[in-house]
C-alpha cells in the first residue's frame, strides 16, 4: 500500500521547505530586521533609563549584581542583564565597563544567526523583556514561545478591506 503524500507547511503564504527556499530566507530576513530593531530599541531605552539615574554609568564596571539590585544604587535593570545575555556569547564581569558590554552587545546583535535570533527573541519575548513582532521566522523547528501577533486572517483579502 502507498503512503500518501504529505501536504506542504504553509505559513504566511509560504511554503515551508527543506533546504530554505529564497522566499523563506527573505522572509526571515525581514523579521530579523524587525527583530533587532525592536531589541535595539529596547536596550538604548533602558541604559537611558539608568544613565538618567547616574550620568557616567557607562563609564561603571558591569556589575551584574548592581544593574540588577536597586537596593544599591537605584538602576533597577534585570532587563539589561537579560537582554545581554540572550545576545552575548558570554557573561562579562570585573574589567568590563558598562561602555564595553554596550559595543559587544551591539557588534553580538548585528551578526546573530536568524536561527540563534528566533531561538533568543521567543525566550525574551516570553519574559516582557521585547515586544510580539508582525510576524515569526519561518523553517525552524522550535521556540519556547509564539513571538508574533499576526493571524490568519491578517494574510486574508478580508484583512485589507476591514482595514481601509
């Protein structure tokens, strides 16, 4: 007796393949786009939340424990240290300033592998760390937590209309 054919995965109008197709990789491409700003964005906006608590806080040693804890000088950001090591490779500690893990973090950002991007973005989007995107990547197999916002019916022709 013959198997049946599987029917192809589709997702966002595109047909999930293996190897990647070239749709598959533009459309990754695009979400990742997303997926740093939103992360960038992020970032800037808490090391501006604790520059305004302290002006030469980038010129301070990165210090997990003192970011995190508000009991110590009032930063009161477990966001940062998150944000840094969902995109570091490692953890910084004594000989690091706030100003070095800053350049890293954003240098680790800016060449972070769609798969490692899609795998990390879930796990902080799961934590309220960064916010839901329009849409996820697609061709990879697993994550913690469903980052986008989009549903069927926002690909429908019904969408436009309900949105005009």
């Amino acid at each position: 007796m013959r198997k049946a054919k599987k029917s192809p995965e589709i997702k966002y109008g595109i047909e999930i393949t293996k190897p990647h197709s070239q749709e598959m990789y533009e459309h990754n491409e695009m979400v990742a786009k997303e997926m740093k700003d939103a992360i960038l964005t992020r970032w800037i906006s808490l090391i501006a939340k604790c520059l305004d608590e302290d002006k030469f806080f980038m010129d301070r040693d990165w210090d997990e424990n003192e970011i995190k804890d508000t009991s110590k000088n009032g930063y009161n950001c477990p966001e940062l240290v998150k944000l840094q090591k969902g995109i570091c490779f490692s953890g910084y500690g004594d000989g690091y300033s706030v100003q070095m893990v800053n350049d890293e973090f954003k240098k680790e950002l800016d060449t972070m592998a769609n798969w490692q991007l899609h795998q990390e973005y879930s796990y902080m989007c799961f934590e309220g760390i960064v916010r839901r995107t329009r849409f996820m990547m697609v061709g990879f197999e697993w994550s913690k937590h469903d980052y986008s916002f989009c549903t069927d019916i926002d690909l429908s022709p019904a969408f436009d209309m309900v949105k005009k």
